[in-house]
C-alpha cells in the first residue's frame, strides 16, 4: 500500500487523513509554547517522510528525532561545545538526511 498524504487513519478523534493531520498540527501551533520553526520543520520532515512511504508512525518518530538533533546541536553550540563549522556541518547533514 502506497502512503500518500491522502491516506485515511484513525486519529483519536476519529477517522481523518494525514494531510488534515498536518493542518491541524500547523493550526495548533498557534495555541501552544512550541515555537513555529520547530512546528514547521517538524511537519515538514513528516510530510516528507510520509511522502517517501513510512509509515505515519515512523514518520512521526523521524520527524521527532530531527527536531531533537537539531536543538541538542544549537545547544550544544549555544553552551561553547561546538564550533560554528561543526553546526553548520550538522545542520547540513540533518537536512540532506531528512529534509532533501
């Protein structure tokens, strides 16, 4: 079966497709303390994990795990622990992994 954007689950509030999924979540951002980035670039690596076939699960689970790569190396950058080259390097590595 071929995932698409389109495909329709059950969500806790009852049968929704994942296109509307990623609405909502880009509607929520509005109501919550995450900041829009990280919404965006969250619903984007999901939107493209789902578009290369994962399952929505998986694709949520990559989507977190980019998220948390991305903020541990700002930290770690933000702390001194890092170069400004090593985050660019890692930045770049995250995006060609996830995101292209």
């Amino acid at each position: 079966m071929k995932i698409t954007l389109d495909i329709r689950f059950n969500g806790s509030l009852g049968p929704i497709t994942l296109r509307e999924a990623v609405q909502q979540l880009r509607a929520h951002d509005l109501a919550c303390t995450v900041g829009v980035d990280a919404v965006e670039q969250k619903v984007t690596v999901f939107s493209k994990c789902v578009e290369r076939w994962f399952t929505p699960l998986r694709s949520e689970i990559m989507a977190a795990y980019y998220v948390a790569e991305r903020d541990a190396t700002t930290e770690a950058f933000d702390r001194g622990l890092i170069t400004q080259a090593e985050l660019e390097t890692k930045q770049a590595a995250l995006a060609r992994q996830f995101l292209i």
